[in-house]
C-alpha cells in the first residue's frame, strides 16, 4: 500500500500507475490544462464502467486524461468529447491513439460548448462529464442532465474548489457559482445527488 500523508494524497496514490494516462497528464501540464487527479479519474473510470457500452459526452477534452480514465473504465463506449481549443484536441488525439482508441471510439468536437450542446440529441446518452469553464457550469449541468437517458450520470468536476465552497465566508463569484449548483441540485426530485470530496470534488448525479 502508498504511504502518504493526508487522505486525498492516499487516494491519489492508491491508483495504479497507467504508462497513457501519465503521458496524457504531463503533455496537460506543458499545454497548461490542469488534468483531473488520479483519484478523480478512477472515480470516472468507475462510473463508466457500470456503462460498458455506454455512449459517453466529456465538455473539457483538455489533453485527454479524464476521456483516458472514462474509456480504461469502459473500452467498448463510445466518447464525444469536447473542447474549443484546437491545439489540446490534437493533443488528445495523439494520446487517444496512442492508448488504442480509434476514431470509431472517439469523436472530437471542436467548438465552445454553449454552441455544440444545444445541437446534441437529448435523452441519447448514458453518462456525461462537465470539466470545462466555471462561470457556465450551471447552464452545462442542466444541458448534460436532458442529453443523459433516464438513469443516466452526470459528473461535474472541481466544485469544491480547493475548499473554497465549504466555507461559507468565501464569496467570490467562481465559488458562489458552485455553491449554487450544489444547492440547486441537492434537493431535486429528479434527480440523486452526491458530491465526492475526491480531487477538487466531484458532483455525481443520475437522472431518475
Ligand atoms: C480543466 S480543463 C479539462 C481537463 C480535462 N477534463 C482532463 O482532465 O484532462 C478545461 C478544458 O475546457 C476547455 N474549455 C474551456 N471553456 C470551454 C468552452 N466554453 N467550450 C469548450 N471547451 C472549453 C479548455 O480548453 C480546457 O481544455
């Protein structure tokens, strides 16, 4: 077992090494997008992997290390993922291809979320993940929840940001705005909701 020193590196640590996902980290690092964590990206791999087939939307491509983790929890999804910026989505490809991942398994689109999500096909898909800008999450949280099929995921990543949103005397607007996401979800009926203080924290709802 890891040695470590707080629980959060515990759990990073306690995931085992992936040769792709570590390349896929540090070219997000030299392209200055902040990759999920080791442990948030087991718990993507884990969600998937109840959808062995499932179709699979990512808003936030980045380098691929977070689409990495949802395809080593289900090789035989199928993923669409998103990002406006073109250089992290050849990036991505590269790594994709890299892991074994065919153009039939993945489908890039580039292009700024709030113009691609309105054309997707709502109730087709099993699970879809928001890594992305913050200050829209709410508005992609709402979007993800009508593409999902009824019992469907969707995970939002970073809303606890670094602490920030559980402590109530923090009120700049990037925190306020996922302080209100978790208060707007936690007590609907449509949905289950929970949030994971994996990482940066994730948000895991399913859609009754
Ligand atoms: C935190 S990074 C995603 C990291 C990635 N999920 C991972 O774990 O490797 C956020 C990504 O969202 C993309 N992005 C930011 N705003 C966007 C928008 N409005 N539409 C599409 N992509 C956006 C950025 O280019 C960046 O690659």
């Amino acid at each position: 077992m890891p040695e470590a020193v707080t629980p959060e590196a515990f759990a990073d640590a306690f995931v085992p090494d992936d040769d792709e996902i570590a390349a896929a980290t540090e070219q997000s690092l030299e392209l200055g997008v902040e990759p999920v964590s080791p442990a948030t990206g087991m718990a993507l791999a884990l969600a998937a992997a109840a959808r062995p087939a499932g179709s699979f939307v990512e808003i936030g491509t980045g380098a691929g290390v977070s689409g990495l983790w949802l395809l080593r929890g289900a090789p035989g999804a199928q993923l669409t993922t998103i990002d406006h910026d073109h250089d992290r989505h050849v990036a991505a490809r590269a790594r994709f291809q890299s892991a074994g991942h065919t153009g039939r398994t993945v489908r890039f689109i580039t292009g700024r979320a709030a113009d691609v999500l309105p054309r997707m096909n709502e109730d087709a898909y099993d699970l879809v993940l928001v890594d992305a800008d913050s200050e829209p999450v709410a508005q992609y949280t709402e979007t993800a929840l009508r593409l999902v099929r009824p019992g469907g995921t969707v995970l939002v990543a970073r809303v606890l940001q670094q602490g920030k949103v559980a402590n109530p005397s923090r009120r700049d607007r990037r925190t306020t705005v996922y302080r209100d996401l978790l208060r707007g979800v936690r007590e609907r009926e449509d949905l289950l909701a929970g949030v994971s203080p994996v990482g940066d924290g994730l948000l895991q709802l399913v859609r009754r």
